[in-house]
C-alpha cells in the first residue's frame, strides 16, 4: 500500500471517539501532551450504541470520579439531560445512585464542542487499520488512506468495532454497530503479539416511534427534582424534566417468543460470544426465568426533537417479524411502529490481564487499551477506563509518573484491578458489591477523595480547581466543628433544639452519637453546626453522609491500612514463582500467568491459596 506521513508528530494518539476515546484525549490533553483523537466517523462522537442513559447503580459513582477527574461525562450528561433519578435513595448514602435519561444527540453535540474546543486535542477522521512497532514498542498508526501517524504512546479504544458482526435472527453482516463499519485485522496484528483474545457480545432493543404508543393507557414515571447533577461544575438540574412510561410484557408475549426461539441466534448456536449476564436479552430473561408471567418495560424517550423511544428491557436479536409480533403483543404498543431493529452484536476483546494498573499492554509497551476492548460493558466503565489510560499515556509520552488509584480510593480503582488481576470470562460491569469498602466510597464525596489528586496530575481548570478547593475548606471545617462539638442540656442548648424542632438529651452528648439517635432527624441537626449555613445541597449530603457512617468509616481506615500494606509490597517482574518453597505447583503455575504486581493483588487472585500467599510474602521478605 502507497503511505505518507502525516507532517505532524504527536504525544498521544487515542483510538476511536466512543466513550472511553473522549476521555482518554481528554485527560491526556489536560496532563500536558498533544493529542490526536482518530476516529471512523466525526458525526458518531461519544454515541450511545444503546440506551441513551448516564449513571446508575455503581455507575453513577463511576460518572461522578470521572467527574472529580476533571472529566466529561458527567457535565455532557447534565447538560443533555431528559430526566434525573436517584436510585437506593431509601438505602444508605453509599449505594445511593444518580441515573439520567439523556438526549442522544445533545449528548453528541456537547461532547465534541468540548473536544474542539481543547488546545491540544486535534480531531481526525479516519480508520486505522495497522500499529506501527519499533520492537516491542508502539511508535504509530497506519489508516486505511495509507496515512502513517508517529507518537509516543497510543490508547485504543475500538469499541465493539474489532471484528464486529451484527445478528438479527439468521441474517448476519460485518458491522460495527448497526450503520457503522466493522475493523478487521488489527485484532489479528495484536493476537500475533501473543495479546490473549476473545469473543463477547451484547444486544439493543428495537426502538419505536413515539407518535404509535397509546401513552395515555399507560401509566406515567415522573423525573425527580431534588436530585443534585452529576457534575461539580452545576449546582443545580436545568431542565425541565420529561417523564417515561412503564408497560409489561404479556402471556402472549412470552409465548410468541418462545415459539420462536430456535431462530433466535443465539438459541441457534450462531452467536458464540457470551453476554452481559446482568443485562439479558428478553429472549433470555423469558427462559431463565420461566415462572415469571411477565416482565416490565420503560419507555423512555431518546431527544427532545425525534420521535425514538427505546423501550428498556426488552433487548433481543429474534427475527424481525418475530420482533414486530412480541412487541405488538404489549400493552400500548398494539400498533406500534419498529423505527430501528434489535440487534445483537459479536465483537473481539483483548484479555485485560494483557496489561497493567495503568491500562498499558505488558507485551506492547506504550500501547494502552480502554473501555470495551477490555471486557467490559457500559459507557460509565468505559470513561472510567479512557480517563485512567489517558492520563497514563500522556504520562509515558512526557515521561511524568503514572498515576492510578487504588481500590481504597475509588470504584474506578476496584474495577481495573478486578480487570488485571481476574480477567473477565463475560462481559464486566460496575457494581457498588465489587467495591471492599464502599462506605467511603461515595457519590457524594468522589471529588472530596480524587480532587487533590487531579489538582497534581493537572486535570482541572481554573474555575473548577476554585470551585473544589472552596467546597473542600467549607465541608471539612464544618465536619471538623461537628467531631468536637457536645449537645449540652441547658436553657440556651434546649432554645436551640427546640427552634430546629429536636429533642433534648437526657445529659450531654457529643454531636456525632447524638446524630445516631432514632429520634434525631440529622437534615435539621446539621443546622447546629457553625458554617452550616453557608453550605450548599451537595455540601450538605456529604456533611450528611459523615455524619451517617462516622464510627463504621473509622473501623474501616484500618481496613484500609492493612490492605495499603499489601499493596505496597511489590512483586520484582523476575520472580520465578517456580522456586519458592510452600506453594504448589497449581498455585505457581497460577501466579506465574497472572504476574500480579502486589502481594495485595496475589491475594485476590483465584485459587491462591492463604499458605500459598504466606510463602510468597517469606519470600519477598528474603529479597529485600
Ligand atoms: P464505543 O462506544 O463502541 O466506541 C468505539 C469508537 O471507536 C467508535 O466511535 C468507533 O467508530 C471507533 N473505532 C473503532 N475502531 C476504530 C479504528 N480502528 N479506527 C478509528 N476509529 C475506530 N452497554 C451497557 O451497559 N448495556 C447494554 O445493554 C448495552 N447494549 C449494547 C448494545 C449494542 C448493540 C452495542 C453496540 C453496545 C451496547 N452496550 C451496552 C455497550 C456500550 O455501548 C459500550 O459499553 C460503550 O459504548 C463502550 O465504549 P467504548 O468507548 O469502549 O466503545
């Protein structure tokens, strides 16, 4: 093939604007280096391949630390927001979850206004279809116009491009996703570097044409206004909210399904890639669990200015007629029109125990992976990953350190850390269980833990360094006053319990317990505290949510100190586990493939056994 260069040399080149590629540029770019972010196609920036939602369980807290990192996603989700909720908001702080409904195409537009409008970040139309080596190490990219791009580190972001093909009942096409073209062969180019590969898939429900819905038959889900947005940078939600509807499948429903199974593709033995197991097909959901008679449906809008609404729950990739009869068979949706097809699509990931913590590939130096490539699924994990291996790439190509947070730190943390040292066996996603101590990880203080962090690694600008600083100062001197101050008994103390409307104490007590108490309501206790009124609703809920772990938080920073002790006794690469007196040969051979970098993440691997691990500590003792 004929090849030019392009005249320009560049630090960084991020692979594919989906969700992971935004933020990998993003944060690359705002760490120091120059950044080309090359990408099929300009007018599919940041697309949500499926539902047009932000956030969630586990995944808001995700959007709020890509946030605190100076990140996207939380501020193109506020602004292109239909309808807020919050999730578990009758559980406890730490699992509360923000979730928005978003417009698809504001979420676009916002995304790349920001993108263009960056220094250093050059957008460029194109495919790349080759790497370009220097040993083991990445020096560029080729596209498919034979253009060769010279770097200092790349971070590849394919999506579910790699090798995608698309499945509706038994009709199969190479595709990316549906309207996008596929990238063939440089699956092939890392499978001959020895990366370890595989096959995964996932599936889209059909979307339908609002103006066919009987909305009035249906019953109605409000947004919720007292919900405070993703992002630092907006104190409060804008819009005006738009609300969903909710409908069931049917008896007829699952019947007509079930008829049809056989010519589903993946009942067919067609598909082979295995799927979200939390986010099922309805295929699937109507065999597993056989006893239910029916399942339940949103209706959410996808924008403001079309008439698509995705219909949530019933993903599917049965034969489009099969489609129109199901759908059809739902209350509401008797004449409803199928603007688009559910799909399901097939697609190549690269193992992530291919890499390190800071998301590079241990064969391939300088070349690092991000988002869905590496197992995952979801947009929030994807970000979460781009933003990570942004900031690492950029490291590499200015030769700063890396940086990555731990498991202590941030969800962000748990999630590559399961990725590198358990590797995925289906496609993997953010949940506040994977998370050891998740009493301090919250939505509400995931600025308040990485802030500092991203002030260092240069990720914040001006405004929003001011902004954090001032909400940092106010939260911790009022939580400050709050953990010395006692509730006392007498005349002035039972004026100012009385003027809030709360309960006197039999005899003085500090601030804290006195918060425990069932008869307390802390939204009026925390009026007590000096400076309290100079704070702000998302001030207030971590005061709040302090408030509402103090005692357990503590027991668990010495959780913390212990496993921080681990973490810090690093594994030499050289190691021959082979050689180390106490383990076995299963438990060797185990720690040999996985190469953890720590005691810490040697003890979560599987089938590392407790003597095994004492073994390997002796050991590390004798070396240093
Ligand atoms: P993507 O968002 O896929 O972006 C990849 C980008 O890279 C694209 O813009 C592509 O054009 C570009 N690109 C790829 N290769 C190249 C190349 N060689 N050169 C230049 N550009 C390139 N997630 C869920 O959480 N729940 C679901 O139910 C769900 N269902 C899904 C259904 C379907 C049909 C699809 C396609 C995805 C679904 N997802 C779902 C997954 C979700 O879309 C992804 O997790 C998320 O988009 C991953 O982000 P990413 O940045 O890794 O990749």
């Amino acid at each position: 093939m004929f090849h030019v260069k392009h005249p320009d040399f560049i630090d960084v080149i991020v692979i594919g604007a989906g969700h992971a590629g935004c933020e990998a540029a993003w944060a690359a770019a705002n760490r120091g280096a120059t950044v080309r972010l090359i990408t099929q196609n300009l007018d599919t920036i940041a697309k949500m391949s499926c539902n047009p939602a932000i956030g969630g369980i586990g995944k808001g807290h995700l959007v709020h630390e890509v946030d605190a990192l100076g990140g996207l996603m939380g501020v193109a989700a506020d602004q292109s927001a239909l309808q807020y909720r919050v999730l578990n908001r009758r559980k406890g702080p730490a699992v509360r979850a923000t979730r928005t409904q978003c417009d698809r195409r504001l979420y676009h537009i916002y995304m790349r206004s920001m993108l263009d409008g960056h220094p250093r970040i050059h957008l460029h139309q194109g495919s790349v279809s080759e790497l370009m080596f220097d040993g083991d190490r990445v020096v560029g990219v080729v596209d498919e116009l034979g253009v060769k791009h010279e770097c200092s580190s790349v971070v590849l972001t394919t999506g579910t491009f790699l090798g995608g093909v698309i499945h509706v009942g038994d009709r199969s096409m190479p595709a990316g996703r549906a309207g996008d073209a596929p990238v063939m062969g440089l699956t092939d180019e890392l499978y001959r570097r020895e990366l370890k590969v595989g096959r995964l898939k996932t599936g889209t429900p059909p979307r339908l044409d609002k103006k066919t819905i009987a909305w009035d038959q249906l019953p109605m889900q409000p947004g919720e206004t007292d919900v405070q947005p993703f992002s630092l940078m907006h104190d409060h939600v804008k819009q005006e909210q738009i609300p969903c509807a909710i409908t069931r499948t049917t008896e007829r429903t699952h019947e007509i399904i079930l008829e049809n199974l056989s010519r589903s593709p993946m009942y067919s033995g067609k598909i082979e890639g295995v799927g979200p197991r939390y986010c099922p097909s309805i295929e699937d959901k109507v065999v597993r669990f056989a006893d239910k008679s029916s399942h339940q449906i949103f209706l959410e809008p996808e924008g403001g200015d079309h008439n698509e609404v995705y219909p949530n729950g019933i993903s599917t990739s049965l034969p489009i007629d099969v489609q129109w009869a199901f759908v059809r068979s739902i209350p509401g949706l008797e004449k409803v029109n199928l603007i688009r097809p559910g799909y399901a699509v097939e697609y190549d990931y690269i193992s992530p125990q291919e890499l390190t913590s800071s998301l590079e590939t241990k064969k391939i130096k300088a070349l690092f992976h991000a988002g869905q490539i590496n197992g995952t699924t979801g947009y929030e994990e994807a970000a979460a990953q781009g933003l990570i291996a942004g900031i690492n790439a950029a490291s590499a190509a200015l030769e700063l350190p890396h940086w990555v947070p731990d498991r202590s730190q941030a969800y962000m943390g748990v999630m590559i850390d399961d990725l590198v040292t358990k590797g995925v066996t289906e496609p993997y996603r953010m949940f506040t269980s994977r998370a050891e101590f998740r009493l301090q990880l919250r939505e509400d203080n995931a600025d308040l833990r990485l802030g500092n962090h991203a002030i260092e690694l240069g990720l914040y600008s001006e405004l929003r360094r001011q902004r954090f600083e001032a909400r940092r100062d106010r939260v911790g001197e009022v939580f400050a006053s709050a953990g010395a101050m006692q509730i006392g008994t007498g005349a002035e103390w039972r004026s100012r319990l009385a003027e809030l409307r709360l309960p006197v104490p039999t005899q003085s007590m500090l601030f804290s317990s006195y918060c425990h108490r069932e008869d307390v309501n802390v939204d009026q206790a925390v009026g007590l505290l000096d400076g309290a009124g100079a704070l702000n609703v998302r001030d207030l809920e971590s005061i709040k949510a302090l408030l509402h772990y103090s005692g357990y938080i503590d027991k668990q920073h010495q959780d913390v100190d212990r496993f921080k002790k681990m973490e810090a006794q690093i594994i030499p690469e050289t190691i021959d586990y082979s050689r180390i007196a106490g383990i076995s040969i299963e438990c060797s051979q185990r720690l040999q493939s996985a190469r953890p970098a720590t005691l810490g993440q040697a003890s979560r691997l599987s089938g590392v056994t407790p003597a095994a691990l004492t073994g390997l500590m002796m050991h590390l003792r004798t070396l240093s």
